[in-house]
C-alpha cells in the first residue's frame, strides 16, 4: 500500500440504546427505547513507505437506515478528510450483508456515483470477506463504545438523547473520532442512489471483489480478491457489468429503454404498435437508428 491508496475497513455495530440510571420495571424490561445508529470504521493510510497510520472513527446517526443510502453518508466526510491529503485510490473491507454492502445499488455507486462526488479519485476496490469470520477491529470500536456508555449509566448518569450519547463518547473515548450524521444527509444519498442506472449481476452472493476505474462506466466482479491485475482480472474474474449497455430513448417522453446489440440481457418489451397505431407513434424507422435493436412481429401473426 502506497501513500496515495487508503484502506477502509467498516461495519455496523448493533444499535445501541437510550438507557437511564433508574427505570420503573415496566420500562426497563419492556419499554420502547430510543436505538442510536453507530457505524465504525478503522482506516489504514501511510504517510510515508514504512509509516503504517491507524485510524479509528465512529459516526453516529438518530436514523436506523442501514441501507446503502446511510453508509455512504456515513462514509463520506471519513473519505474527504484523506481525499484533501492526496489520496487517489480507495480499498474497502467489509462483511457481505446483501441488504447492505453487497448489493446492485453499491455496484451502481462504486462505478459511477463516488466518482462525481471525488474526481480526484482514480479507482475503488470493495473486499468482502464470508460471513461468520469472526471479529474485526472495526467490531472493537463498537465494544469499546457502548461499554462505555453503559458504564456511565452504572454509575449513575443518563444517556437518554442522542446528543448526551455523543458527549459522553467523546470525552470518555480519546482514541476514537466522532461525527454526528443527520437523516437528511442519508436521505439526499438514498435519493441519489435511487435515481441511478443499477444492473443485477446473477452471482452476486459469490462476489468477494468489484473494481472500478474512472470513466470506465465498468465494474469488474471477482472471487475471491486480486491485486495483481488492473481493471480485467486473468485469474478471478466471474463476470462484468457495463453501465453504459442501457440507453434512454429521446425520442418520447415515455419511460421507453432500448436495449443494444450484444447486450445478453433477457428481451423484455415495453410497448407495441399495431397496425391501427397512430401518427403520434415512434416510428420503427427510429428504434433501428444507431444499431439499435426493434422487433417486428408480422401482420398476420397473432401473439
């Protein structure tokens, strides 16, 4: 590892929640308590070739969204903070949750979406290591936090809101960085992700690797991890997803998608002209512009 690459190692550590130093029974054993969101994540960097710098962070959310709308935002103000330092390549480790880290949706934004927020970024990598492997560094900051908290609470004290949660972890755990992320900063990243081209990939659950490249528009999956290769992978490949098969029709303003020549995606039809269409109608003559592919089924066919 260079001191131009990161690696991020990141999970989630179960909600924590809200507790007082004294309860009425009925709410100690079955009250709805307040649940914080907390994401740790222990960043490798070098400063200089034979300086390994570890860093450890916890970023804390009232919003219990764990999907890939809320790690983003949990990500990104930990990815600025080294992207200013000259770093020009991303490594992430994680577990492999397909509701969280991998799925279509990170596939999506690791292609394309990180790219528009950094371009000084020229490649991503995502790890996933199988589930059941045991403990992480990034699992010892979740420890590390919520024993604390409840030890603040044996001792009397109460951590009955967000804000009085951050203030105890702050002053209690020194070698931790803390940041606080609002809900309309993962809702802005959600919506963000919703509106962006995603592909499935049939074989998600043997990814163990995807890579991408700026301004590639590509992502190469792999299993398991390699980094010998560059962009196509000789030894692990499993497959391939090109952003850039699926194209937008301009020429109605109906959701109307065409698929190119080549695309082994499965056929799917969106509209279909009669003989008795009107006028108004998208000409086939326009569908086979540009090697585009249209289907005409003839006349005296039924279907």
């Amino acid at each position: 590892m260079t001191n131009e690459e990161i690696l991020i190692h990141c999970d989630f550590s179960e909600n924590y929640n809200l507790k007082y130093a004294e309860e009425v029974q009925s709410y100690h054993f079955g009250g709805s308590r307040q649940q914080i969101t907390l994401h740790t994540v222990v960043i490798y960097s070098r400063a200089h070739e034979n300086d390994l710098k570890v860093d450890s962070f916890c970023t804390l959310s009232e919003s219990l969204e764990h999907g890939p709308g809320a790690i983003w935002a949990h990500l990104f103000p930990l990815i600025k903070l080294y992207i200013d330092n000259g770093v020009k390549l991303l490594h992430f480790l994680s577990d492999s949750p397909s509701t969280q880290y991998r799925n279509k949706k990170m596939f999506a934004f690791i292609t394309n979406g990180i790219y528009s927020y950094f371009p000084e970024l020229q490649s991503v990598t995502w790890n996933y290591h199988e589930a059941g492997h045991g403990k992480g560094a990034p699992d010892g900051i979740g420890g590390v936090c919520k024993r604390t908290a409840d030890r603040i609470v044996a001792q009397g004290s109460d951590v009955s809101s967000f804000s009085q949660l951050v203030e105890i972890l702050k002053a209690n755990c020194s070698g931790i960085s803390f940041l606080e992320i609002h809900a309309c900063e993962i809702e802005k990243f959600s919506d963000a992700i919703n509106k962006a081209e995603v592909l499935p990939f049939k074989g998600t659950l043997k990814v163990r690797q995807v890579r991408s490249l700026r301004d590639h528009n590509t992502l190469s999956l792999r299993e398991p991890s390699c980094f010998d290769c560059g962009e196509r992978c000789l030894h692990y490949t499993i497959g391939t997803l090109s952003y850039n098969s699926v194209t937008k029709s301009s020429a109605s303003d109906e959701e109307l998608y065409i698929f190119d020549k080549g695309n082994k995606a499965k056929l799917h039809y969106y509209n279909v002209y009669s003989e008795s269409s009107s006028d108004d109608d998208i000409p086939l003559s326009e569908w086979k512009k540009n090697g585009q592919l249209a289907a005409e089924f003839p006349s005296s066919r039924s279907i």
